[in-house]
C-alpha cells in the first residue's frame, strides 16, 4: 500500500487557517486592545481587595496570619497593578503625550491603593 500525497492534501485545502489572514488579525488585535481598556478600568477598584487584606493583616491576631494575609495582599496587588502598567508603558513611545498620561495612570493607581487603606481602617474604626 503506497501513500498519495494528493489524498492527504486534498481534505486539508479545505480547511481555512484563519490566523494568518489580516482580517482576523486586526479583529483579534482591537479585542484584545478593548479588554486591556477594560483591565485599566478596573484596575483602581480591584486593588481594594489587595488593601482589605492588607488591612486585616495589621489587625490579625497572631503573626503566621498576619504574615500570610500580607503576602496575599502583596500576590492579590502585583497582577492589577503590574499587567495594566506593562500594558500602557510598551504601546506609547517614549517622547509622546501617551506616556505623560501613563505616568499619572500610575500615579492614579498609588493613590487609588492608599485610599482603599485609609477608607478601610476608618471603617474598622467605626465597628
């Protein structure tokens, strides 16, 4: 029994390999821009989960659960703070207006943290 080339290329030019048309491409690319908008969207208000657990940290009893809410806080902050920001400091050149405003989307996030830290003590505070 001898293998035909022919028999085995022909079922596959019928399949259509999508990712290499530019179509889907610039489809695929401006999804993937509206979900990171999203992302910096989001970013300030999720770091409140981050500062609560941060929080609780100074509160804790005991230090292994001190320590460990700690190190939560600090895994729960890394990922929506650093995703974002590597995210806006490799799509905007250097010498533009974009990275300007980069600079105080960090800024945006520094103080979106503390306030999450300063609204969350006052309510434990309160109680």
């Amino acid at each position: 029994m001898q293998l035909v080339p022919e028999k085995i290329r022909e079922p596959l030019s019928n399949f259509k390999f999508s990712i290499y048309e530019t179509e889907s491409l610039s489809t695929f690319f401006s999804a993937f821009r509206l979900k990171s908008y999203f992302l910096l969207l989001l970013s300030p208000i999720a770091l409140g989960a981050s500062a609560y657990l941060a929080q609780m940290s100074i509160e804790a009893g005991s230090l292994g659960t001190s320590v460990g809410l700690f190190l939560l806080s600090l895994l729960i902050l890394l990922p929506w703070t650093l995703v974002p920001i590597t995210f806006l400091f490799t799509t905007f050149h250097v010498k533009k207006w974009q990275r300007i405003l980069s600079w105080a989307y960090v800024v945006l996030l520094v103080v979106s943290y503390i306030y999450w830290l300063v609204f969350f003590f006052y309510i434990s505070e309160a109680f």
